[in-house]
C-alpha cells in the first residue's frame, strides 16, 4: 500500500513539474539531518542527493532570503533545531551551504536540540537562526494574552542571545490565521515562513516553504521545478484557520 502511495506521488509529482513548470525561487525545508533525533529527519545520503541534483540542475543555494530573488535559487531552511546539524556541520560548511534555522526558546538544550553555544559556533559559520516561537505551540491554539510572549518576547530571548534581532518567524507546524499574522507583525517580525508550497516573491510578507524531506532526489528535483506549486491550496487549507 505504502509503495503504491509513493508510486503515485511520484507520478503526480514528475507530471505537474512537466505542466505547470516554474523555476522561481523556492524555500525547500526539512527538519533534521539524519535521524538520531527525530523520525522528521533526513538521511544525510538523501540530503547530499537533494544538493547535488539541484546543483546539476542548474540550481543555487543562497545563505540570505534577500538573495532569493531570481529563478533556480533556492533557500534550505531547518525546522526546530534537532542536533543532526551539529553533528554533520562539516557537510555544511564544506558544501558552502548556510541553512536558515528556526528555533523556539523552550526546546533549545533539551535532550535531541541545539544549546545555546552551539547555535552561536554556527551562527559564526554562517548558519542563520530566525524566530519559531517561544514554546512551539500552534500560534491558532494560543490565547490572544499570551501571543505577546510567544511572539515579541521569543523575538527579544533570541535577539539577546544570538546578538540579532531575529525578524524572521515560522510558524509552528505551519499554523496560523489572519489574527495570527496581524499579531506576528505588531511583533516587529518582517517575514513569516508558512508551510504552504510556492516560489517565492520578494514584496510579499509570508513565504511559502516546500516540503522536500522525505523525498527522493528524483522527486526532489520535481518539487524544485515547482511540482508542489498546484497543490498549494490543499495545504493553505491544512495550515490557514
Ligand atoms: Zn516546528
């Protein structure tokens, strides 16, 4: 059943990157490398095949979303901070790759997260660490009191530890509303991540995020291509209260 679900995806998938081509530029995101700390990671050989196949496609990795601004560039982005990223720095650094990290306050040095002093030795090297909240709890099932915490205070706790002013935020398993989005503004946040496909334009507040890992290099290279693209209001839906 599980591979006939795979067969599919990867039918639907390689046939919407061949009608609906869009090369724009594109946030791909994953949660870990490797899979010690979380079932949400990404074997690194998956990952090292992601790359290179974008890089044989033609396709780029930038360090800043400023620098998302034309067609075949691509930002990879990390969800929550898992250590598998400490763990294979190397391959980061070697590949001149600098991912943007999201991280909640509450789970940094818990058991399976980055710490503190990790996060600032990549943040030396490169990495980029923006806001995902303070205690990760979907932002639509926070009381309107304690958006302020969760939203401009994490801002600041970050700021005040990581030296920026953080003025990026995800959204937490992607969930959010128009109440949401009016709050994380008043916060100060600049940019807020959502977990809904699409390529990326440089004037508009949310950034849509690609899904990319679970999948392999061959669908990878579909999703880059904008095979996701078509399926944004099914997971607008998902996300949007
Ligand atoms: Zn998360």
């Amino acid at each position: 059943m599980r591979e006939m679900k795979q067969i599919v995806k990867h039918l639907v998938l390689k046939a919407f990157a061949f009608l609906f081509r869009d090369d724009g530029p594109k946030v791909v995101y994953y949660h870990d490398v490797g899979t010690s700390y979380t079932d949400m990671g990404t074997p690194i050989e998956l990952l090292k095949a992601h790359v290179a196949c974008a890089r044989r496609m033609g396709f780029s990795f930038v360090s800043r979303l400023e620098d998302l601004n034309a067609p075949k560039k691509l930002l990879m982005c990390f969800d929550d901070g898992f250590r598998g990223l400490w763990d294979e720095q190397d391959y980061f650094f070697r590949e001149g790759i600098s991912p943007t990290v999201f991280i909640a306050v509450d789970l940094v040095g818990q058991s399976g997260y980055l710490t503190w002093d990790e996060i600032r030795e990549l943040q030396r090297h490169g990495f980029v660490f923006q806001s995902h909240t303070w205690s990760h709890r979907p932002l639509t099932d926070v009381p309107d009191e304690e958006l302020p915490h969760e939203l401009a205070e994490a801002r600041e706790a970050i700021g005040v530890e990581l030296g920026h002013d953080p003025d990026m935020l995800c959204f937490p398993c992607g969930m959010h509303s128009q109440k949401v989005v009016e709050a994380a503004k008043s916060a100060g946040y600049r940019k807020l991540f959502a977990s809904y496909p699409g390529c990326v334009a440089s004037d508009e507040l949310l950034v849509p995020r690609n899904l990319v890992q679970n999948l392999t290099a061959a669908d990878f290279a579909h999703v880059i291509h904008g095979a996701l693209c078509p399926l944004r209001n099914r997971y607008v839906r998902q996300h949007v209260r």
